[in-house]
C-alpha cells in the first residue's frame, strides 16, 4: 500500500527579500529568473542521483511510483507557459512573448473569471516549479528535510559558481548572460518534462534520455560517495569525504536493520498468528464436509472440498515460503560488510517477503473474518 510523504518547497530569496525565482507577469523578459531557473535544471540534471538519494529510506522505496506519489526517476515539471519560454530560446536564440493563462470555466456565470494557474498541475512530477518555487514531492513523511535542502542548496550553488566565473570574464556581460542561458537550458532540457509520470512511456522515454531510475534506497546510496559527489561537498566545505563515506555506512546499516525487523515481524506473524488461523479454518471445513456427509450421505459438498483443498495448498506454500524467508534472514546477518549486507537484504530477503506474503494475501480473502487475527486491508481502508 501507498505510504505517505510531503513536499518540501524550496526557492532561493536574496538578503533584501527578493524572490530570485519569481517569473513576474512577462518570464521571457525576466533574464534574472531565466538564469536561475536554467541553473536549477542544471544542477537537477546533473545530479539527479544525489536528489533520489536525499529522499531514500526503506519505506519510501514502497512509495515512489505507487498511485499517488511521484515516480523514482528525476524530472522537472515547468507548465506549458515557461517550457514555451525554453522552447523558444532553443529553437530561435531569444524568447520574445509568454503564454498567456487560460481562462477556467467552472461553469458559473455569477462570479469573476478566474484564471488557471500556469504551473503546478502536474501532480505526477517529482520536482515540479509552482509559481515561484520549487517543489520536491518525493522526501519521506518520516525524514528529516534537512538533507533534501542541503542538497539543493549545494548543488545550485555550484552551478550558480561556474556561472559567476563565466560572468565575470565576460566583456559583454548582457550578451554572455543570453548565451549563457541558451547553452544552459539547451543542454539540460531533456530534464524537464510535464507529463504524465506514472505512466510505462515516460519510463522508455527517461531511458532514451539517459535520465536515472534509481528504485531502491540501497540503489541509491552509492550517489553519496562517488567522485563526482565528493569533489562537489568538499569544494563548498559542506562534508568532507569521510563524512560522506560515514553517512553512507549509516544509510546501509539502517536499510538492513529496518528490512531485518521486517522481515523477523513477518516470520513471528506467519508462526504465532496466519498458519493457526488457517489450520484453525481448514479443520473446520473439514468437520463441515464429514457433518454434512454423515447426516446426509448423498449431499454435495463439493464448495467445502473446493474451498479445503484452495485453503490447504495456499498454507503449503506459505509454509515453504515461510522456511525461505527464515533461511535468508539467517544469510543475511552473517554478513558483515555493511554495503554487502544491505544488498542482500535487497535482492534475496526482499524477495523472499514478497513471496511468503503473496499466500497469505489470498488467504485473507478465504478465511473466515472471525478467525482472521489481524485488520483486513479492507478494515484498515474502510473501518478504521
């Protein structure tokens, strides 16, 4: 099921209160904000990893690209007026109008005209700019916004000083900025995308883009320590690269013990709660056929066997896939590289919770309400 998150807005404002990323009514001729929005697709091109990584934890893996929720992969939404904008400076060199915003007809005719919003309506977008801000849709209800914002912090910074140092040897300063927001936005445009993110094409398509789908916290872990990422913190003295390779370590060591609980809930479960249910259940169908044959020898029970042999083989399988699960978990802790063992919690113990809870699903939707020990998904959905 979809867990919850929260969307972190983020902008850059100067020490006088000015919005750097406020478009005003005319963006095309706003070069301010052309140049910081084409550095914020810059750094969130090319670091898209470090962004996924900044929202990663165990129970976000179950979030991201469920119904509801942003997909893993990166992409920024802009609305159709500012990609306009972009377009135009791609294709011609200069952009010379914007996009006028649409008339809402909400079907009443006694209140003023009201104007669609030219931005955020891409709920599927990850990192989606909404009027003068940026919003980052995938941190984890449960995280710290701490490390999201440090990151954006840190990576626009770092294109906004590769900027200043082009700037600043420029002889022609107005026309190095036009270019400059060209060259940028050209080459990062494949970053920007208003679609629909959910979908199977958008994922082909992120691909023919070279555009990362990072699915999995452990995935993602790796971002943190890599050259790229250690010469970027170090150069703005924001950790060094021990305190990256530290934080990393941590991220491994809490992925597996966050998995490792998991994993021995649904083993204690299945023991003490799921199989006495179901044996419970099966020795009353079982009495049921027998009664009924005994008091009536010619009466079909064929719904009881039916529903008993369905029932019986479903309790072999989690019975077997219970031992699986016992048997990884076991592997797992013998590991004792941190990286190594979060991997594995991963790719061999992950799995094997899917395949003992896959029984135990469809045997919910067989057994007796009265026996079963825990909330139904539909008790939690609806009588909650």
């Amino acid at each position: 099921m979809n867990g919850s998150g929260k969307h972190n807005n983020w902008s850059m404002i100067t020490d006088t209160g000015k919005n750097l990323l406020d478009p005003g009514k005319t963006p095309h001729e706003n070069v301010q904000f052309l140049l910081f929005l084409a550095a914020v697709l810059e750094a969130v091109d090319l670091h898209a990893d470090l962004l996924r990584l900044s929202s990663a934890n165990p129970g976000n893996d179950h979030r991201l690209g469920a119904d509801e929720a942003p997909p893993a992969i990166i992409s920024v939404f802009l609305g159709s007026q500012l990609e306009d904008v972009l377009t135009q400076l791609i294709e011609t060199g200069e952009a010379k109008s914007s996009k006028e915003r649409e008339k809402l007809n909400v079907g009443v005719h006694t209140i003023p005209m009201l104007m669609k919003d030219a931005t955020d309506r891409n709920r599927t977008s990850p990192f989606a700019f909404t009027g003068n801000k940026f919003e980052f849709r995938m941190v984890a209800s449960s995280a710290s916004i701490g490390t999201p914002n440090t990151i954006l912090n840190t990576i626009v910074a770092d294109v906004l000083c590769d900027m200043a140092d082009e700037l600043e040897k420029a002889d022609d300063f107005d026309l190095a900025v036009h270019d400059l927001i060209k060259k940028t936005v050209t080459e990062h445009k494949r970053i920007v995308f208003n679609g629909n993110g959910y979908s199977d094409a958008w994922v082909e398509e992120a691909a023919k883009r070279g555009l990362p789908n990072i699915k999995s916290m452990v995935e993602a872990i790796p971002a943190l320590t890599t050259d790229k990422a250690v010469k970027l913190f170090e150069k703005h003295h924001v950790f060094s690269s021990t305190e990256l390779h530290s934080r990393a370590e941590i991220m491994y060591e809490s992925y597996s013990k966050a998995i490792n609980i998991e994993a021995r809930t649904m083993i204690s479960m299945a023991n003490v709660k799921f199989i006495p249910a179901v044996i419970k259940y099966t020795k009353q169908l079982a009495d049921s056929i027998n009664a009924v044959k005994t008091a009536a020898a010619g009466t079909d029970v064929s719904v009881q066997t039916e529903l008993l042999t369905k029932t019986s083989e479903l309790l072999v399988k989690t019975k077997a896939a219970l031992k699986k699960l016992q048997a990884v978990v076991a592997e797992a802790n013998t590991k004792e590289d941190g990286a190594k063992m979060a991997r594995y919690f991963r790719e061999t113990v992950f799995p094997a919770m899917a395949e003992l809870r896959a029984p135990i699903d469809e045997l919910e939707l067989i057994v007796d309400k009265e026996l079963w020990p825990v909330p139904t998904y539909g008790d939690l959905l609806f009588e909650v």
